[in-house]
C-alpha cells in the first residue's frame, strides 16, 4: 500500500491516535476509506469513458503482430528508392 511497510503503517496508526484520539479516530478512518473509494470508482469510471481499455487492447494486438512482420523484412529488407540498385 503506496509502498509502506508494515512498521511504518503501526506508526502513522499510533501517532494518529495520539493526536486525533480514540474516539474521532474510527470516524476518520472510515471517512477516509470511503473518499478513497470514490476517488477508485472516479478514475476507473473515467477510464472507461474515455476508452483506456481499448486502446491497450489495440497496442497488445500491435505488439503480438510485430515478429511475424520483423520476420517478414528479415527476408525481404525494403530499398531505398533514391539510390539504384
């Protein structure tokens, strides 16, 4: 989670209850989790609208049909047509 292990994650914990308190804690907590939430269902509704998954799904295809065109020019490479042959 954002790269924290889990040492650092025990210490944000007890300094927020120190300085929040036992009884705001919990409130915050799930104030937290929930704007978190819909912050996740914003950016994947987001990239859904603005089309992110097929754009990803056409570079994978791209890229599956790279070697059979790399073989392709292996075999035959392209010429310049400014110079003669």
């Amino acid at each position: 989670m954002f790269g924290l292990g889990m040492g650092e994650i025990l210490i944000i914990l007890v300094i927020a209850l120190i300085f929040i308190g036992p009884k705001k804690l919990p409130g915050l907590a799930r104030g937290l989790g929930r704007g978190l939430k819909e912050f996740q269902d914003a950016a994947k509704g987001l990239t859904s609208n603005l089309g992110v998954d097929e754009v990803k799904k056409d570079i994978e295809d791209i890229k599956k049909e790279i070697p059979s065109y790399n073989e392709q020019f292996k075999d035959d490479p392209p010429h310049d047509k400014g110079e003669p042959e």
